[in-house]
C-alpha cells in the first residue's frame, strides 16, 4: 500500500500550486469552524450578562464576518479543488490512453474492448474524487477531531474524555468494513466492465442480432451481466449501510449521554451554560471528521480500487517496442527476407519453425493455402504486429527489430478484407493515410481509387458523414476508402489480406483494377483463395500447417504434376470460382460464366 501511495502523491507534483492553494483553505476553513464554538461559550458566558447590546451586536457583525469569509473559503476548496482532482484524472487518462497506443496486438486478443473502455472512464473518475478529496479530508479529519478534543478538554475534562470513548469502536468498524468496500469495488468495476463489454459487442453486431432474431438471446445475456452487477453493488451498499449505521449510533449514544452528564454538572455548578451550549457544539465538530470517515469509507475503496487497477494496465509491458538504439530508416526500397523465424501465439503451440523466404523490391507476391495454414501471420509479422521468437526478418538488409516501429511502419500498407473505418466523413477517413495532406492530394488519391464517382453522387461530397465504422458505405465503396487510403500513404511495401474476396464481381473487377495501380512499383504480398486473383504473381507461395510447401510462377506450379497448387486450381476452376474477378500486376482476367 506504501508504494501505491507514493505513486499516487507522484500525481500531485506538477500541480503544487493549485495543491496548496485547496489545501491550505481547506485547513482554514477547518480552524474557523472550530473557532465557532468558543465564540458561541464566550458570548453567553461573558457578553449577555452585561446586557450591552452594541457591543453583543458588534461581536455577532464579527461572527458573520468570519461565516463570509469561510463562505469564500469553501468556494476555493470546492472549485479549485475539483479542478485538481480534473487536472490529475485528465492526466491520469492522457497517461493510460498513450501507454494503450503501445500495446501490440497480442494485448488487445486477450481483451474485451468494454474492459478497456470502463478503465479510461469510470475507474478514472472516481480516482479524481479521491485526488481532490483525498489528502485534504483526511488530514482535515485529524486536525478537526484533536482541535475539537483539544477544546472539549479546555470546557471539561470529564465530559471531553466521555466522548473520547466513541473513537475506539468508530475507528474498529471503519478499518474493518472499509477493507470489505475496497474488495467489493473491485468486484463492481468488473461488472461495470462486463456489461460496458456486453453492450459494446450488442451495439456492434446489431445486424447480426437482428438478421437472426435474437435479440431475445442478447436480452437474456445482457440481464445476467446486470444482475450481476446489481447483486454485487448491493453487497457494497449492504457493507456500507451497516458501518454508517454502527457509527451512527455510537455517535448519537454519546451525544444522549454528554447532554445528560452535561445537565447534571451545569446543575452542580461544575459547567456554566455557555459552557454546556459550546461544549454541545463541539460535540458535534468532534463527530463530524468521524462521519467524514465514514462518507470515505463509501469513496476511498472506489478510488483505491480504480487506482489498483490502473497502476496494473500501466505495469503492463509493451511485448512489441523500439529497441534501444533502432534507427528510423526513411522510405526503404523493399527487398524482404525471413531467415529461420520461428513464431508462435502461444510458447507451446508454434506456427512456424524455421520460415525462410525471400523477396525482391517490387515484386509482387501471393500466399496461398487452407484457412489457419498461416498466410496473415507471416504477413502481420512484417510490420511487427506480432514478435517473432526466433530468426529474423530484414528488409533491405536491416533487421525490423533495429527498425523504429514508427519509421517500419510508415513504409507498409495494408488493405484488409474487412476494412476499418473512422466514424467521420470520407476526407477524414482518406486523410488518415497521411494527416498532413492537402485537399489536392486527398482529391487525387479518392480519383485513384475510383471513388470519384461515389463522391460526385453525394450531397456533401468528401465531407459526408459515413457512419460508426462506415456503417453507410457498401462494401465496395469502404474498399475503395481503403484503397485511397493507401495511395495518399504512398508506402514502397503492400499487404493485401483477402482484400476482394467478399465483393460481387462488377464491384471487384473495378477494384482490382485500382489494386493494379496501387501495387506498380511497390513490394507487394497478396493474400488470396481465388488462384485468378493472383495468376499473374512473379511469384506465389503455398502455404500449410506453417510451411511453404510450394513455391513458385502460376505456370510453373500448375506444371508440376500432383502439386497443391494445380490440385486447388482445379478443384477452383471445376466450381467456377477460380475464374471470378481480375489479377493483381494490371492485367485484368476475362470473367469467367458471367
């Protein structure tokens, strides 16, 4: 707990000021509040049995003085102190969301996206409460309740040392339930984050909820996720109504007995009135940091337990990162080479074993074989999406690890069948290849694309909203997006990962001709089921349970007697698939029954 606090005070640094400034009149406020009391005894003890009323005025002009001055006071703590817990919680999620951007893919396979969500939202809001409210009601706490003892003590020992006896069973039922909401919370930003999934993954398979007509089945999931939830926030209010209630009552017991004590010794003559009235106050500012103790008990678990939990993601180390000393390479030409790479998802279950294959600058490439044979992966595996366990991978004859991930990156492009896109317009979208372009070039790269066309039919051109994902757009159109993308990126190496497999036949015909375009000049790897797609590759690699099995031109592979590839090309060309659509390298193949 000693390291977690250091960290969290570490937050605090860069906002000394702003810290002193809610803490200090937090304190202030505290001493004047404690001043009340003593002003209420002295003025029925000394001024009203002199029955001067100017000067019993002028004392009650000065308290009113002090409440405006308190008034201002808690103005500063409230504000400013708020715009301290906002300041940290800004910082605490610039923080988290920067260290997300660094995690690879093998992080976000093993994670629900609402999980993530609730950790850059709720987890952080109730952390900054606890950094406004944090130091301040605690040390405030103390300090009033020894002031408030200090001064019972002044009034009267004996009934000051009744009171005292509250502490002891207060501070027990505090230490012992707020262990309890500390565990609890935790539990409740996992059901938080439960259901943030649920509704995440419903909100984005809608179409698929709908077109099966189970929406009733999602209802049933998404009522578990909340029952959970409400059972388990229950558990924490069940915690927390139980210590209130405990510390309630103590303190009202006390109170009963202190009024009681308190008649019989102003009876005896022991306790003056003003004395009694004071003392009474005082009771009340020596309970009050106790029921303060008791609102932290339902606050300080939420912070603690949003704060464990961040402090976790951010230990969580980055498996993908720039070596120390990796170089950025500027634009490279694109000879690729994979020397003896070894990779695995997991340590005990290998996809390859000594992978070796070689690529020339500007060569375009194709990788075929059966689902899962590993195709993506030794694609991803260019651009560090995944690391490799052993050999290596050059390109240019530099290893990508001495690479910097930005500067590797920056020379590849990729176009996915299912294609990604920014709930923003079509220029934003189209910019993303390259944030610093101009209108001019976002225009030509959308022309090489063939999405003039598209654009010139809607009624806001480049600036139409297209939807979460590109929820507007067809599939050839998001393709097309895609494409544009790519051109405006202008990288010297190409990734197509089944990029038209799941078009009609016009619509792919038209954007194999822009994948023409974009693959001249460039190091290209095609990844493809339909062998028509790629006949006119330099070269194409087959690929099974995690090697290369075949390789070479359409020709000679189709001349091998009894190969893989002549035996999918003919079991393709049998069912009329194999002819669909056009081949990479500009030359489009003649539709095939059509």
């Amino acid at each position: 707990m000693g390291e977690l606090l250091k960290r969290f005070a570490s937050y605090y640094r860069p906002h000394r000021a702003l810290f002193v400034l809610d803490f200090s009149s937090a304190v202030a406020a505290g001493l004047l509040e404690l001043a009340f009391p003593v002003a209420v005894t002295m003025f029925i003890d000394k001024l009203l049995p002199t029955g001067q009323l100017g000067i019993i005025a002028l004392a009650a002009t000065g308290l009113l003085v002090i409440y405006l001055l308190n008034a201002g006071l808690q103005v500063i703590v409230t504000y400013w102190g708020h715009m301290l817990g906002i300041k940290i919680e800004t910082e605490m999620r610039r923080k988290a969301f920067d260290h997300l951007q660094k995690l690879s893919f093998g992080f976000f396979d093993n994670r629900k996206t609402g999980h993530l969500v609730a950790g850059l939202t709720k987890d952080l809001e109730e952390i900054g409460e606890v950094a406004h409210h944090g130091p301040e009601d605690l040390f405030i706490a103390v300090m009033t309740l020894i002031g408030a003892f200090a001064l019972m003590l002044w009034v009267h020992v004996p009934l000051a040392l009744m009171t005292a006896l509250v502490v002891p069973p207060t501070a027990y039922v505090t230490t012992r339930y707020g262990t309890q909401m500390t565990a609890t919370w935790h539990a409740i930003y996992g059901r938080v984050a439960d259901f943030n999934a649920r509704i995440e993954e419903n909100v984005g398979g809608i179409r698929v909820v709908q077109a099966f007509a189970n929406e009733d089945h999602e209802r049933r999931l998404f009522a578990e996720s909340n029952a959970g939830y409400f059972r388990t926030k229950l558990d924490a209010y069940r915690v927390m109504a139980l210590s209130m209630s405990l510390s309630y009552l103590s303190m009202r017991f006390v109170q009963v007995v202190v009024m009681l004590a308190g008649a019989w010794f102003v009876v005896r003559g022991e306790l003056s009135a003003g004395g009694f009235v004071g003392f009474l106050l005082l009771v009340g500012l020596f309970f009050r940091p106790l029921e303060k103790i008791n609102s932290v008990i339902e606050t300080y678990p939420k912070g603690i337990a949003g704060f464990q939990r961040y402090t976790r993601f951010l230990d969580t180390q980055p498996d993908i990162a720039d070596r120390k000393g990796a170089v950025d390479v500027g634009r490279l030409r694109g000879e690729i080479e994979y020397r003896d790479v070894r990779f695995g998802y997991r340590p005990d279950r290998p996809v390859f074993d000594c992978l070796d294959l070689s690529i020339h600058a500007g060569e375009t490439v194709a990788f075929v074989g059966p689902s899962g044979a590993g195709k993506t992966t030794i694609c991803s595996l260019l651009p560090r999406f995944y690391e490799i366990a052993g050999g290596a991978i050059m390109i240019d004859g530099i290893d990508i690890r001495d690479m910097s991930l930005k500067s590797l990156r920056s020379n590849i492009g990729i176009v996915q069948q299912d294609v990604f896109l920014f709930a923003g317009t079509i220029r934003d979208n189209i910019a993303y290849g390259r944030l610093d372009a101009t209108d001019a070039e976002i225009v030509d790269a959308a022309r090489r694309a063939r999405l003039e066309g598209v654009i010139a039919g809607l009624p806001a051109g480049l600036d139409t909203p297209i939807g979460e994902r590109g929820v507007k757009l067809s599939g050839g159109q998001k393709q097309r997006l895609a494409i544009a993308r790519i051109f405006l990126k202008n990288p010297p190496i190409l990734i197509l990962d089944e990029a038209t497999s799941a078009l009609d036949t016009e619509t792919e015909r038209a954007i194999q001709q822009a994948l023409s375009e974009l693959a001249q000049g460039r190091t290209t790897l095609v990844i493809a089921h339909r062998l028509a797609t790629i006949a006119n590759a330099d070269r194409i690699f087959v690929v099974d349970e995690g090697r290369i099995v075949e390789r070479g031109s359409h020709a000679e592979l189709l001349e091998q007697k009894g190969s893989r590839y002549g035996r999918l090309h003919a079991a393709q060309a049998g069912s009329g698939s194999g002819g669909r659509g056009a081949t990479h390298r500009g030359t489009q193949a003649t539709p095939k029954g059509e």
